[in-house]
C-alpha cells in the first residue's frame, strides 16, 4: 500500500549534497567562532580562544555571555593589532 504524501512535504534536493565547505564571510556583526561551558562538576572556563589573523589596525572585539536562563550580556573591547597601543 502506497503512503498518501502531503504537498510540501517532500524531500528538499539540499539534503542531498555529498560534502560542504565552511566559509568565513565576514559579512556578519557577530559571527560566533568560540565558547566554552562549565558543568556543576568543573566550574573552570577556558579563557583562551584560537588564533585568528587579521589586518593591522584598530579592531573591535564583542564578548557576549548568556546564562542557562537565557539572559545574555555583551561588552566591546577596542584593541589595535600590529601596533603601538
């Protein structure tokens, strides 16, 4: 017995695509590219993020926090790269 199909339901050609490149664009504000969690067990967080190249010059970095509720924070840190400060 054949299964009756709703319209809209089928099967999205995207899902098929055997491999995938991810790429930094850049385009975006806020593109997330570190966290870190701690557990009730081990309330350590690692401070220290990957290293990341960029052009010399005055950059803005944003910090943002959220807690297991939700309720997130968010500072902006000017730092100058390749420079004297």
């Amino acid at each position: 017995m054949k299964q009756a199909q709703i319209p809209g339901m089928e099967r999205p050609e995207q899902l098929d695509l055997p491999e995938y490149e991810e790429v930094w664009t850049g385009d975006y504000i806020f593109e997330n590219e570190w966290q870190t969690f701690r557990t009730k067990k081990d309330r350590s967080l690692e401070l220290r993020s990957v290293a990341k190249e960029c052009q010399s010059g005055r950059r803005k970095i944003a910090v943002k926090v959220v807690d297991i509720f939700g309720n997130d924070t968010m500072t902006i840190v000017e730092v100058t790269v390749g420079g004297k400060a």
